[in-house]
C-alpha cells in the first residue's frame, strides 16, 4: 500500500494506465489523455505486445515501426506528467 493508502495497479498495460489516470484526471486534462487513447489505441496496443512478447519470442522492428512508437511514447510522456 502506498503513503495514500491506495495500491496502484499491478499492470503492464499503458492503455489502462492511460485510463485509470483518465478517471481521475482532473476535467481539463481528461481531453488530452483521452485524445491519446483514441489517437494512438493501434499503437499502444503494439508497446504493450512488444513488452509481453520481447521476453519470449525475438521481433525485429522496421526503422520506421520503431520511430513511430518512439514518437507516441514521447507524446505519452509530455501530456502525463
């Protein structure tokens, strides 16, 4: 449990992160992280089988795959802080 007494989630899924932190967003900010979710579902959905699946099965990734999920990833990080 942590110092506010509520256990964070215990996922790897940036999707329901993105969610759950939705629901308690304050209003003005659930637009950004709701606008992520829909603008990027595809590819959050490819970083979370990416993180499942480097653990067992060898994926190589095209330059332009990797650039793309690099770009949501920091787009992820600029709006969630």
């Amino acid at each position: 449990m942590s110092a506010s007494g509520i256990d964070p989630p215990r996922t790897h899924s940036v999707r329901a992160l993105l969610e759950l932190l939705s629901d308690l967003a304050p209003e003005e900010e659930k637009t950004s992280i709701n606008r992520i979710l829909n603008t990027y579902l595809l590819e959050l959905g490819i970083l979370e089988d990416s993180y499942i699946t480097s653990r067992y099965v060898t994926r190589e990734f095209k330059n332009e795959e990797a650039q793309r999920l690099t770009t949501v990833v920091k787009e992820v990080m600029a709006n969630v802080r």
